[in-house]
C-alpha cells in the first residue's frame, strides 16, 4: 500500500463519523497533508451543513500552507450550488496544486465537472484511489444515485428450528412478546436504525406488534417510519402513527379523506409486485437507505423481486417447534459473529 492509499484509508475512516446523518448526502471524508504531515481533516456535516472539504480546509489553521499542499478526498467535489457552494470552487480558490480521489460522482450535477473544474485552475487530479473501498464505503449513495433506488438491509431474527414468530394460538394463549434474539443484539438493531435513512414493516408487524420503530437504545436519530397499509386498518392510536417521526404510509387507498393529517400517503398497486414499486417511492422521497423489518411477507416480496443488498439475520438459541417461518434466500455470506447466545450473519447480493 502505497502512503497516497493510506491518506485515503484515513478519508474512509474519518467518513463513517457522518453516518447516519448526511443523506440524502453521502458521507465524504477529506485529508489535507502538507509535507508528509496531515495538517486538516474534515468529515460530511449533518444534511444542510459543510461539506468534508470545507470542513476538513476551515481546519487548517494556516491557510497559507494550502498552496503547496495536497488533499485527499473519497469522493470527487461537488461542482454545483445545492444547500452549500460548491467545494471544487474553494479548493480551487486556495489554489491547492494537488487532488487525490477516490472515485468520481455519478451525481448528474457533478459527474465529472468537479474534476474538471479542478484541473482548469491548475491542480493535478489523480482519480481512482482505492477505489473499490471507497465504492464499497458509499455504497448506499452510489446505489441511490446509479440503481435509482434505496439501499436495501432486509432484517429479521429466527429460532434455532427456522421461525420468526410462533403461530396465532400460542401468541393468544400467551400475548407476552417473544423474544427471538438477547438484549445486545437488540440494541444493536437500534445501532442499525441509527445509522439507515428509514425502517419499513408491513402491516401485520404493527398490528401485532405495535411497534414504535425508533432508536431508543443508542444514541442517534430516528429513521422515517415506512409503513405497508393496503386498507388502512392501522388505528391512529398505534405508535407508528403518533407523529413523533416524519412517516409514509403506502396504501392502496385513495379516498384522502381517510388519511391522517401529519402523516405522508402514496398509493401503489398491492396486485402487483411490491418491492419495485416501494423502491420507486422512496426514491422520489430521497431515501438512501432503508432497513426492512418485517414481516416475513414483506421480506419475502423483496427477495422474490431480487430487491435487497443486505441481510442480516440474527439465530437466537429458542425453538418455536411450529410457526412463521423465515424467509428463504440464496446469498453470499460476507460475515458471521456471535452476539453471546446469538449468532448474526450478514450476506451481500451477488
């Protein structure tokens, strides 16, 4: 590895700080060196702040150095006007000679122009810097950006004999909730809620469940709730229309004298396949990334469509004997890690 890599690595590691809070942004991480030593570093602000290089650039503290130094970047400058001015400009308005980055942004504002702007004023552009790795780190953008969909994380938690809750009679008998999985890795799925731009379930998950699908057991943001309501027999006493957290409900209903204010409707066709249509609605909302909870109908519809980039699947050591069963995929396992009594998988889409 080569110390223009390493420079790179270092952008990577100081991105993930701004996850969970830039999207509809990606999250950028930006190094400053000046002979041989890092002398700024900035991540992405929370959506509607400073970009990395701004941040990373306003860190120095003697901008004079700037003119002789290089700066590192995982994704190309932006070029244009949005809720900020546009990076490129600055770099170039400090004359920086010198830019590493590792991959270009297939943003139709920027795609390219960030690049070229930079090397109209003079500077030296290296593209293509570890870029696997920063493809992999911007996943959730790049998928946005080049798939015109979300990033997809399908998630549910199963007993050790394959299901993912037991069946109507042993829930009447006994309404208490059952727990599949232990307390860490259920706050690891709060970790998880944090850092994705919104959660979905489909109706039966609230009307059993009634749950209020924020994070309450980590520190970070509430993603927006997504919710499946083909007729509307969610009741506006369930939590996840309390209003708390900016919610759609998607709906086959379009009578909107049934709707509640507060709350954003949109209408698909529940005759037809599910996932895309979903997908296309939370692209137009801006959505980035999404977790999908539940239930097992609502997973299965994204994995029948071939909809999805991650699951993550949690075994607990309990047997339900009889049951919802999980839902069947095929995969490619990229981890697998014991939680104490859980065992969490994680597989990627081929």
């Amino acid at each position: 590895m080569n110390i223009h890599q390493k420079y790179i690595l270092r952008c990577i590691e100081l991105a993930k700080k701004g996850l969970g809070t830039t999207a509809p942004n990606p999250m950028v991480g930006c190094v400053i060196v000046h002979d041989g030593k890092i002398i700024g570093e900035g991540f992405t602000s929370p959506y509607g702040g400073p970009h990395a290089e701004v941040n990373a650039i306003n860190s120095v503290e003697d901008k004079t150095l700037l003119g002789t130094s290089i700066l590192y970047v995982t994704l190309e400058p932006c070029s244009h006007y949005g809720k900020t001015p546009p990076c490129a400009d600055l770099i170039a308005h400090y004359k920086i000679p010198e830019a590493y980055i590792g991959l270009k942004d297939p943003h139709d504002k920027v795609a390219g122009k960030g690049i070229q702007k930079l090397e109209e004023t003079g500077c030296k552009v290296t593209v293509g810097v570890l870029e696997q790795e920063c493809r992999e780190h911007h996943k959730r953008f790049l998928t946005y950006q080049e798939k015109k969909r979300p990033y997809i994380i399908l998630k549910w938690a199963e007993t050790q004999d394959g299901f993912m809750a037991p069946d109507k009679t042993q829930r009447n008998s006994n309404p208490e909730p059952y727990w599949i999985t232990n307390p860490y890795s259920r706050q690891l799925v709060h970790q998880w809620r944090s850092e994705e731009q919104a959660i979905l379930v489909g109706t039966n998950t609230v009307l059993e469940d009634n749950p209020k699908l924020n994070t309450r057991d980590w520190a970070g943001k509430n993603p927006i709730r997504v919710v499946l309501d083909k007729d509307l027999k969610i009741g506006n006493d369930f939590h996840v229309l309390d209003k708390s957290v900016k919610t759609i409900v998607i709906t086959h209903e379009k009578d909107s004298s049934k709707y509640l204010d507060g709350i954003d409707y949109e209408t698909i066709d529940f005759s037809q396949p599910l996932a895309q249509q979903i997908s296309e609605i939370l692209h137009k909302h801006s959505i980035t990334s999404v977790l999908v909870e539940g239930g097992a109908n609502t997973l299965q519809s994204f994995l029948n469509e071939g909809l999805w980039d991650e699951v993550r699947v949690f075994v607990g050591p309990t047997r339900f004997k009889n049951g919802i069963p999980a839902p069947k995929f095929a995969g490619k396992l990229k981890s697998t890690q014991n939680i104490v009594s859980d065992t969490l998988s994680i597989y990627t889409h081929d």
